[in-house]
C-alpha cells in the first residue's frame, strides 16, 4: 500500500496557526497587520491544496505576495505617455510633497499656534502660498476638488437664482460627470444663452434682466469649438455687473508657452473675473484640491457658507499643497516638458537591453485630465508585441503602456529614468 499522507497535498499544508507563528512573519504582522498577512497566508495555502506550491515553500510565498503598504492601491509605472492619466491618479507629487505628506501624518500644528498656544486659522500657510502664487487674487480658498470649487461659488452666488451660461460651455468632463448636473444640484436655475457653437455679448445681455446670481464661463478644457464659432471673452462679460465666475479646470497659475490655448487662473483674474476655480491635481501638479481664487469679499463669503465645512481639504492635502506651490517643479511639468531627443536615448538604450523583441518608435503623448485637448506631444516609445499589455500590467510593479495599432507601447514621457531599468526587468520577467 502508497503511503498517502505524504502524497496527498491536503495533508501538507502547514496550518494557519503554525504559520502566522513563523518568526519570518513577526515583523510583516507588525508593519502591514496581521489581517492582510493572514488573508497571504490561505491563498499559500489554496496553492498547496492544488498541488501548485511546495510545502516547504508557503512562508517564501507570503513574503513574495505580501504588499508593500496595507492598502490595496498599487503604485504603477505610467508608461502610457499621458501625464494627467484620471485612471492612474491624475498628477504625481514630487518629493517636497510626498515628504510633507508624510510630515503632517501624526499630529501637527494644522489649526495651533505654537507661539500663543491659541487656536491659529487651518491651513494659513497653504493659503499664503497660494496667496503668493496668485498676486492678482484678492483672496483664496482651498476645497476637495474643482467640482466642489464649482458647487461652492454657485450654490452662494446663485442659490434660488439664475446662473447664466452659454450653451457652448456646458461641458461633460469625463465618466458621465456634467457640470450642468452639479450646478443645478446646488438649487441654482440654469439660464442657458447662445447656441452650442455661438454665443454673443448681447446672448448674455438679454438674460441679466431678473434674478441672475452669477454667469458662469467654463473653458472647454477636453474638447474644442471650430469653425463657425464664437464666444464672449470673460473681459467683456466683467462689465455686465453680474459676477463672473470662471472655471479653468486646469489649474495653470500662469500662462504657459507649451500650452498655448490653456486658460490660467491669472488672466482669468486679470480678465476681471470675479471668482475663478480650478484642480489641484491637473497641470498645477500637486494633490486632488479645489482652488477658489478671486475677490476678497465673495472669496469670505464662500469660506464662511456652512457647507465649506463639508468641502474643507484634509491636513494632507495642505501640506501636499504647499509644497506643490513653493517647492521645486512637480513631476507632470517635467514630464510635459520633456526634452524629445533624452526620451529617444533612453527608449534606444531599453530597446537595446531586451533585443530583437523590442523597437524604438515615435510616440505622441499627451496632457490628459481634460487638459490641453489635441495637443500632441511628440516623443518615443519602445514598442513590443502586444501580448506584453496585460502581462506588464499584472507584474510587480506593474508597467502600464498603451495598446495602438496592434503593438504594446512604453512611452517614457511620465517615466523617472531611475526607473528604465525596472522597466527592462519587467519586461525580460514576461519574456
Ligand atoms: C476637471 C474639471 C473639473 C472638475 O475638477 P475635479 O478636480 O476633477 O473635481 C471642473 N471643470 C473643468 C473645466 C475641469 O476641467
């Protein structure tokens, strides 16, 4: 007679118990928490049951499949060429960020003055740097995100009352989001003015008469207007003594010469807009924020409404916010202003590294998150066969390219090039 014992795989696994006693897994019980190691522990063990791991091997296993932070969310390497990627976390912080992130974890003076002991206004240097960053705002004021800049505004300026707004601005931003919903959920009546292509001065004179709280002008941040076209500046809509809130969407400080066509928060201010909102986390490259800059006066007005308390950002988002604005340039300006000829090098030395299955090719990246629609940034890529897509994507870290014309393709553009060489491991891993 067999002996069955030992050939049966049932009978092998080692127990749960026995395991999570391992000295080997003391310490990632202690760092990650002895739930997710557990939940490590019985897929090993599922693994012998099958016959598909040795026994012997159960604790390397769960070291191997343990996660590097106890949270399910994977850092990825953005190989699409897209910078602000909504999928993969629009911008990615830099350093300065990260590290004030980490800062503010524990305890911190977020609302304490540490000179007088007295309660001190939350945030008062994240505002002062945007305050400084925005020289032609009257004041500022930080909320979760751009939508929640937009709700805010309307909801004080045109609750119960009209918002006018060109039918050519009345946008969908992306999965279903349509800003036309999110104003009208704030009890504001939408005045709709012009038709989709045009709208004029005298569109927007017609519907002052009445109850009109605000006109709202949104720049068509993911798509344009051709052809038979117009629209009303918003320095000709300042003079209609109605206030004029803007919504930028990109969050661009400044104007910028590689994005021509992208709206910033300063000319819309200089422009003579009364409120203007925008991202923290599209081309300002810093955390998921809301950005409200504008006069003093309507800018008070909307931080005292109840419903900012709702809206308020964390003491993360604060700190990650002013690093973002007084700290050194964010990775997604880098990487918008990647020189074309470095990528070139880099996708030749990668390709080079993995041989015949690799080739360099143009790639056109591109601003992502709604910005800059249609502008092409050119740049290169490695190209590998496609079947490299989903194997890239499932490894360790994962690598996710973008799939065109049959090829999977490793744009650089968002890519640190100390991490070139995770990127050949990953692919010779999947070879
Ligand atoms: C992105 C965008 C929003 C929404 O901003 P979130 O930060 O994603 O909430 C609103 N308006 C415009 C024009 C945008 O581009």
């Amino acid at each position: 007679m067999a002996e069955p014992i030992a050939t049966d795989p049932r009978r092998a696994v080692p127990p749960t118990d026995a395991l999570l006693a391992n000295p080997r897994l003391a310490e990632p019980q202690q760092r990650l928490g002895r739930a997710l190691v557990r939940s490590a522990v019985r897929q090993a063990q599922q693994l012998v049951r099958t016959g598909a791991l040795d026994p012997a091997e159960v604790v390397d296993a769960v070291l191997r499949s343990l996660p590097g932070q106890a949270t399910s969310l994977t850092p990825v390497i953005n190989a699409t060429g897209v910078v602000l990627h909504t999928n993969l976390g629009r911008a990615p912080l830099s350093a300065a960020a990260r590290d004030a992130l980490v800062a503010a974890a524990g305890y911190v003076d977020v609302e304490f003055d540490l000179e007088t002991g007295a309660r001190a206004r939350r945030g008062r240097g994240t505002l002062q740097a945007l305050r400084d960053a925005l020289p032609d705002a009257g004041d500022v004021f930080v909320v979760n995100n751009g939508a929640a800049a937009l709700l805010l505004a309307t909801t004080v300026l045109s609750q119960g009352k009209r918002v006018i707004w060109s039918r050519g601005e009345m946008v969908e931003i992306g999965d279903g989001f349509r800003l036309p919903d999110l104003v009208e959920s704030t009890g504001a009546l939408i005045r709709e003015v012009g038709t989709t292509n045009r709208t004029t001065l005298d569109d927007y004179r017609s519907a002052l008469r009445g109850d009109a709280g605000c006109i709202l002008k949104v720049h068509p941040s993911n798509f344009r207007v051709s052809g038979f076209s117009a629209s009303v500046p918003v320095r000709e809509l300042a003079g209609l003594g109605v206030p004029v809130v803007v919504d930028v969407g990109s969050g661009l400080l400044r104007p910028d010469p590689l994005l021509p066509g992208e709206l910033d928060i300063t000319t819309a201010l200089r422009d003579g807009a009364d409120l203007v909102t925008a991202s923290g986390d599209k081309l300002l490259g810093g955390p998921q924020a809301g950005i409200i800059a504008g006069s003093a006066e309507l800018v008070t007005r909307l931080r005292r409404h109840p419903m900012a308390r709702a809206l308020r950002v964390d003491k993360l988002t604060l700190a990650a916010l002013e690093a973002t604005l007084i700290g050194p340039r964010p990775p997604a300006a880098t990487a918008l202003a990647a020189d074309v000829e470095t990528l070139r090098d880099r996708c030749a030395a990668i390709a080079a590294a993995l041989g015949a299955i690799a080739e360099v090719t143009p790639s056109d990246g591109a601003a992502g998150g709604g910005s800059a629609p249609e502008l092409p940034l050119p740049g290169w890529a490695v190209s590998l066969p496609e079947r490299f897509a989903a194997q890239l994507r499932t490894h360790r870290p994962p690598v996710v390219g973008r799939v065109e014309r049959g090829v999977c393709l490793l744009d650089l553009r968002c890519v640190p090039s100390e991490q070139d060489t995770t990127i050949i491991e990953a692919v010779r891993a999947c070879t």
